[in-house]
C-alpha cells in the first residue's frame, strides 16, 4: 500500500491547524485508500516498458483517525483521480 496525501489537502490542512490551535501532536494525514503500487504504476505509465520496476514488499499502513474528529475533509481523498 502507498499512502498518499494531494498537495492541496496538505496545504489546506496546515492552515486549518493554525486557524483552529489544534494542539501540538503528530497527525498521520493521508487519503486512507487501499491504492498498491502495482495500481498506481499502471495508471502512470499505461505502456509496460516505460513503468519502473514494482516491489511490493514493504506492507504498511498510516491511520488518519484522528482526522475524523477535527471536522476537516479531504478535497481529494482518491489521489488516483488527480492523476492526469
């Protein structure tokens, strides 16, 4: 699995922490979608000989739980439709 956050969501989640004096914590931030490599190489580079070599070894996986109690939501939570 990859975990992936939009640019924009980060960027809009920054400015929400300082708009609301969110207390000081480490916050796991991601789109929380079950989006492998294998998936999102595929999507990147359609034509087999242009796409990297795709290890799927490393399996973990970030939690943004605490997120859900903030009242604040992901303008893009399928990273995979941003992608052109």
């Amino acid at each position: 699995m990859i975990n992936f956050i939009h640019t924009e969501d980060l960027a809009r989640f920054i400015i929400f922490l300082m708009s609301n004096s969110v207390s000081h914590r480490v916050i796991n931030l991601n789109t929380a979608e079950n989006l492998t490599k294998t998936s999102l190489y595929h999507r990147l580079f359609p034509e087999k000989e242009n796409r990297p070599l795709i290890k799927e070894e490393f399996e973990r996986r970030i939690s943004s739980l605490y997120l859900s109690g903030l009242s604040f939501y992901l303008k893009h939570p399928v990273i995979i439709e941003s992608i052109k």
